[in-house]
C-alpha cells in the first residue's frame, strides 16, 4: 500500500480525479466542439480501461477518493458499464460519478444503476427544444428529458442539471431552469461562459453568478446557503423556500475557487492536466506504454501534482484565462 498521499506544493488534497473517457459526442454543442477543422484522437491513442483503472487504483492508494468519468459522450464508449462497475469497487474511491449530454440516458440508466452509479450530472442549457436543437445541432429534446425522468423513477439520489449560461443563447431561461429544483430532487448548477477549446467566447456574453442569482431571486424568492458535501467540487450551494432541490454556481471567472480546488484531470489521451486553465499537461500514457512499474508510475503522479499552479493566469489580451484544448478531450 502506497503510504504518499496527494497533496500539491499549496497543502491542497487532491482528491478528484476528472476522466475525459473519449472524445466523441453525439451533439455538436456550439460552445464545446470547434464546427470546423475538428480531428478526432486515433483511437490507439486513447486510454485503455485497463490503462484508466490501474491509473485509479495507484491514485486511490494516494488519497483519491471521487472519480468523475465525462467526455465527450462518455456513454458513446463501447463497454463503459463494465468499467464503471470495476471503477467503483477499487478501495479508497468513495464515489463514481458521470457527467453526459443525457441523449443515452433513458436506455442505460437502469445498466447506470446496476454498475453501481448513483451521482449523475447531466448537461442541458435549455428547456425549450427548438433552442436545444440549436444549440447542440441535433433535436434531442425529449430524449434528455426521458433520462432525467427514468434517474428519478429508479431513485438516483444525485442528479445535477450542469447549465453553462452566456448573454443571448440562453440568460432569459435562468428562472425557469431554477424552478426545476423546486419541483424535483435535482440541483440545477449554473456555469459561468468559459473560453476554452477557441469557442466564440467573449467578455460581452459572460453572465456572472451575481447576476444570475439576482434574477432567480427576483422571480423564485430568497436563495439560502446550504453546505456543500465532502469531496465536492467548486459550487456554492443554496436553496429556495420549499424547494426538493438544490440550486449551484460555479463561477470560474467572476469568483475563481482556487485556493480550495481539489482537482486534478485525466484528457482522453492520456495526460494528466493539473489546471483546466493551464495547458502544461504531463504523459501518463506515454510513461506507462514504455513500461513503467506500478512504483515508477506512482512516483510519476506524486511529481507531477506537485506543479499544480496556485492559481490560473489570465491571458494577456483579454484579462481572462484561456485553454486552447476543446473540453471534451480534457474531461469537462
């Protein structure tokens, strides 16, 4: 048993771990996917799931106690259930969790739940399909909502509707998807619009956590804080006057968390990426491809995590960070 544990230079515990398990999707969301000049990675380029399990497993012995598998479309990977299933009964990882488009969902929640899956995040910006088929460029509506609808018939106890917001696509629909947490057992977290992966972001389309939570306010009523639970990521949590959920905000830009980050982030091709926005990433895959034993390997990930930076730089030209990967290849 490896007795290291994994802490950076900064006396953050890390103790999630983001997989990118591929980098395909079935919907070309506008902000997420470049819509031109876009290659996929050579399948022989991505992690093996024997390759993603022996990764957790050394990590796990280190301290890591969450794992989030996301995409891409994770649930496009052949075989993902099967490996869901021996992720979570590696000993240390407390919690499995997903992240999908939910386009899948109605069909593999019931496989969700016999791999033993109970914490689902499930991306979705708008209510009303004509939007979504814009937004994402396929009409898959409905077939969401039948996924979040089958998660709440079996009894998922963990479902989060992630909701990036930018000024013009969807801000007019904050309310109505904030009044979800008061009609379902879902927490409903909204993102602030990052510049990642060349997407058309601009400061002009960014809607921060202040505003967003002014407007809930003024048409829901008070917010409340509500604790945040162990191991959690960067939302801050709160609740409406006799709501069955929750509602979050992750503000990267507005209110940046990292001095609390507990990240760290595994890209579909095998690197370990320290910082969403810092593009220096270590070759885990490379390092294990030419042979390295389970010590050398350990030693390799207790080096690296030690770089993770204090805190994200803006870029120069526009006094934001930047990431020039797409998210999903870097495990959204």
């Amino acid at each position: 048993m490896n007795s290291a544990k994994l802490l950076d230079q900064y006396g953050r515990s890390l103790t999630y771990l983001r997989i990118s398990l591929t980098d395909r999707c079935n919907l070309r969301c506008t902000y997420c996917t470049p819509q031109h000049n876009f290659t996929h990675i050579h399948p022989r380029e991505i992690l093996t799931y024997e390759e993603l399990l022996r990764i957790c497993g050394l990590l796990a012995e280190m301290g890591l106690k969450k794992v989030r598998c996301t995409g891409g479309e994770p649930l496009v990977r052949q075989g993902v259930l099967p490996f869901l299933e021996r992720l979570s009964t590696i000993p240390g990882i407390e919690e499995v969790c997903l992240t999908t488009n939910g386009v899948l969902l109605e069909d593999s929640a019931q496989g969700l739940w016999d791999a033993g899956i109970r914490h689902i995040n499930v991306s979705l910006d708008t209510l009303r399909p004509e939007r979504f088929k814009s937004i994402t460029g396929r009409d898959c509506f409905g077939k969401v909502w039948a996924g979040i609808m089958a998660l709440l018939d079996l009894g998922f106890d963990k479902i989060k509707i992630n909701s990036v917001v930018a000024r013009g696509m969807n801000d007019d629909e904050i309310a109505a998807l904030a009044s979800l947490s008061q009609q379902y057992p879902i927490e409903v977290r909204f993102i602030e619009f990052m510049p990642v992966g060349h997407n058309k972001w601009g400061k002009q389309l960014v809607v921060e956590v202040a505003e967003m939570q002014s407007i809930i306010e003024e048409a829901l009523g008070t917010l409340r804080p509500v604790a945040s639970e162990r191991h959690a990521g960067p939302a801050r949590l709160f609740q409406l006057e006799g709501a069955k959920g929750k509602v979050g905000f992750i503000s990267p830009l507005s209110q940046h968390f990292c001095s609390t980050c507990n990240r760290i982030r595994l890209t579909s091709d095998g690197r370990l990426r320290l910082c969403l926005f810092s593009d220096f990433e270590y070759d885990v895959k490379g390092i294990m491809r030419r042979g390295a034993s389970d010590q050398a390997l350990s030693r390799f990930l207790l080096d690296a995590v030690q770089n993770k930076p204090e805190n994200y730089s803006p870029e120069s030209k526009t006094g934001c960070p930047s990431c020039t990967r797409a998210m999903g290849t870097i495990g959204g």
